[in-house]
C-alpha cells in the first residue's frame, strides 16, 4: 500500500512538473506581397485534451509580424495569410484505367505549418500567392516544420484531395481503391523516412508523423463504403471479406503524446469495429478488449468530449490507475458534471410558433427526445425526415419528440415559416437568446445537430443520443418503459 501511495504521489508532481512547463515560444518573420493587416495564427498542443487555440497576428507595413504564445510540449500550429484564386489541371485514372484530364477553380490557401517545442524561436519568410518557391523557416525545429508544409504540399494538392475524397469513392470498387489508399500509404511513409534521413527530424514528429499515415490509411478504407453509397447513391454493401484489415489494426501504446488526429482515428475505428462485431456490450467494454492499461485511459479521456457519461467519467476518480490523467480530466470537466445522468435538465421557458411558452414539466411522465437544430444547419435539416418517420412509428408510446430551434431572435419567423412550410410534427419550440444561452451552456452544446433524451421527470439520460438517422437510437427507445 505505501509503495502504491509513493508511486501516485510521483505520479502527481510529474503532472505538476509538466503543467508548470509551459515557456514563452516565439514566432515572428515576414510574409512579402501581404495585403492585409493582420494573420491567423492556430496552434493546438498534441498533449490529451489541448484545444485549438486562435489569434490574429498584427502585420506592419512592410509584412513583419512577431507573436508570442505559451505552450507547454510539443505544438503543431499554422498561418493562414488568406487564398489565391488559382486553376487547378490535373489528370486522374478512371477504374478501367483510362486516364481524364480535368479542370477547376478553386482558392489556394495561403498557410505555412510549423512544428514548435516550447522555448522555440521560429522565423519565416514566404511570398503571398508563391509560398511554395519562398518558404523559409529558421530556428530550433526548422526542419520538422519544414517537413509538415513539404508533405503538405506533397500529397495534399487539389487533385489528390479530389480523389480521395471525392473520386476514388465513385470511380474504383473496392480492391482498386484499396490499392489507391496502400501506394498512398506507401508513398507518404517513403516520403517521411526519406526526409528523416536528410533533415533528423525529432523523434517526436517522427512517430506522430508515422501514426498520422497510418491511421489515414485505415480511416479511408473504413469510410469508402458509406461513402460510395452515398455519392452514387445506391445500396452498395462491400463482402465481408473487405473488413478483413481490422483483425490487423494496430493501436498507439507509447507514452508519446499522440495529437487529435490519432484519437480520432481510434474512435472511428473502434465504432466502426464495434457495428461490425456483434457485441453485446456497449463500444467502451469493446474498446477495453482492444485497448489495454494507459492507452485505455487515455481513450476514455478522449471519448468524454462526446460522450459526457458517468460511466467513462467516474473511471477518473480517486481509483484511477493514473492519477495524472485523472486530473488532467477533472479540470477539463468538473465544471460540466451537472450534464451526467440523473441530474435534472435546466429550467428553461419554450415557445411554441404562436408564442405560448411552458417547460418541461409539460411532458412529464413521458421520455424526452429533444433535437437541437436550426434553420440554417443543413445537417440538422438532413435529420428531420428521420425523426419523421420516429415520430410515426413511436406515436402512442410513452416518449415526446421535441424540436428545439437554435435560430436567432431575429430568425425567429423564418423559423415559424420554415415549421409551417416544411409540415413539420412532434413538438416545435423556440427559446429567446437568454433560455437558449442557458441550455446550451448546461448541455455544453458547441455545435448542432445535438440530440438529448430526458427521463419521465425530466432529469438526464443521455445528453449525447445517437441522431434519428443513427440506426442504434430505436434500439434505444425500445428498451425505455
């Protein structure tokens, strides 16, 4: 017991050590041929749970900037100086081999990446509208921030997101896009290990750079058959046997800090995996039969960011085997436990579309299933045929389905026009800007479509419900009593 409890205790002041790291990075240099007055600067920590973080950079005269910023461990962060209309010609091969040339125009963005460690002092030169011909970076970790643009620049051209975002889903069946996404894979690791070669790049980057790779890879050949079907719009179902690559998935085990990019590629991994098991359990006991120890833990961290449940939060309590993250979870969190199950939902006032207001209490007896959405979000408005046909087939039963506009106080009668036009069902409500600012702050609603099902008296069941299109939600509502 004592050796466990010096063992936490060291585990702390690590946490503390590196929190109280943080150093004063330095970027500054000259962008030539600038119009404007100011740039974006965004920079996002590959620390677990860091958040993007943005600033607009002044530019002088003459196109000198310098801007400082507080990190804490290794950064990845880019300028964005705005976009240069441009017209793209590239060829791409069709399925049966044919190659066709094609034309388009489309807006360049004008940005250069940089790979920071704190303490850094980074200086770049570039010319607007020629940044590839006129890069320069000087200073500690010039060469891995080099790296970043030059793979950028490499294999994420318009054409080549064209095709594997558009193209290769509509044009190859399954075993030639296959092939498509391993000579990617393949020549993007050639082009990282040929490049760590001639430059040394740090250790770090190295290995997040190989994982990134990796985990593309897996990530297109899991999308390309929704995709396919929903850009050709047909039932195309892939054999069994094209789900053969997730018996061979690895995982990221260091203690490396691993980037957003890794943690979503193992979250739509795992979900994928999970759909195609057959499980009985939920994806998180699936993900503890993939996952093991830290690496675990520290996907849990992740997945509370969407999924708020007390289930994966109270895996940080004082029983956590690493006591650092644990902390780390509670000061991202602790101020959104109200949103946990069994706690009631705020007491808030709707409107109905001739301005009759009540609450909750309204429906109570009843479940609550609330959509959150507006009339300028097009995914929200790709979801209501979905809760149509819900509120159809779930008419009688013991739940509600409540529609809760997001739309401004000065949208409001569009919002009326929109429910009155579109023949819209179930209940439909709008809350002023002070009702709207306390439920979107209790639910900690960043973006919508946002689903939400309430209990028969109104308290928490599950702030992060699976959307009307997401087949898993009937399976939801018909367990309720």
């Amino acid at each position: 017991m004592k050796r466990i409890l010096i063992l936490c205790i060291t585990l702390l002041f690590a946490y503390a050590a590196n929190a109280a790291a943080a150093k004063k990075t330095v970027i500054s240099g000259k962008i030539l041929n600038f119009k404007g007055s100011t740039i974006s600067l965004n920079y996002q920590e590959y620390a677990l749970l860091s958040i993007l973080q943005k600033e607009e950079v002044d530019v002088d005269e003459h196109g000198a900037f310098r801007v400082e910023i507080s990190i804490s461990g290794p950064t990845r962060a880019f300028l964005v100086f705005g976009s240069t209309p441009v017209e793209e010609k590239f060829t791409l091969t069709l399925g049966n081999g044919v190659d066709t040339a094609m034309t388009t125009n489309t807006n360049r963005s004008e940005m250069v990446y940089l790979y920071l460690q704190p303490g850094d002092k980074q200086v770049v030169q570039a010319t607007v509208g020629d940044v590839q011909q006129t890069l320069q970076i000087s200073g500690r970790h010039h060469a891995d921030s080099e790296y970043l643009n030059q793979e950028d620049w490499q294999f994420n051209r318009y054409a080549d997101k064209h095709l594997k975002n558009y193209f290769g889903y509509v044009q190859y069946d399954p075993t030639q896009y296959g092939a498509y996404v391993a000579k990617r894979e393949e020549a993007r690791n050639n082009f990282l290990q040929s490049y760590h070669k001639k430059s040394k790049l740090s250790k770090h980057l190295k290995h997040v750079s190989e994982w990134t790779i990796y985990g593309d890879a897996i990530m297109a050949q899991l999308l390309y058959p929704s995709m396919r079907g929903s850009y050709r719009k047909d039932e195309f179902q892939p054999d069994p046997s094209y789900y053969d690559f997730l018996k061979h998935v690895r995982v990221n085990d260091s203690r490396m800090d691993k980037g957003i990019a890794y943690f979503y590629f193992l979250d739509y991994y795992l979900k994928e995996a999970f759909k195609l098991s057959a499980d009985p359990g939920d994806r998180f006991d699936f993900a503890a039969k993939k996952l093991s120890d830290r690496s675990l833990y520290e996907y849990y961290a992740f997945a509370l960011r969407t999924n708020f449940k007390k289930k994966l939060y109270e895996k940080f309590d004082s029983s956590c085997p690493y006591p650092d993250l644990a902390k780390v979870v509670k000061d991202k969190y602790q101020h959104l436990e109200g949103m946990l199950e069994g706690n009631p939902a705020p007491a808030i006032s709707m409107q109905d579309t001739v301005g009759a207001k009540y609450t909750f209490e309204k429906w109570k007896g009843k479940y609550i299933y609330i959509d959150f959405w507006a009339t300028w979000c097009g995914p929200c408005i790709q979801e209501i045929p979905f809760l149509k046909e819900l509120e159809h087939d779930y008419a009688g039963k013991n739940i509600v389905f409540v529609s809760m506009s997001m739309d401004r106080v000065a949208d409001r009668q569009k919002w009326v026009d929109f429910v009155r036009d579109q023949k819209l069902t179930g209940e439909q409500v709008w809350l002023d800007a002070q009702d709207n600012k306390e439920i979107s702050k209790a639910f900690n609603i960043l973006q919508i479509p946002r689903f939400v099902l309430l209990d028969k008296e109104g308290k928490i069941v599950d702030v992060n419900a699976p959307r009307p299109s997401d087949e898993q939600l009937r399976s939801v509502l018909d367990k309720l009593e």
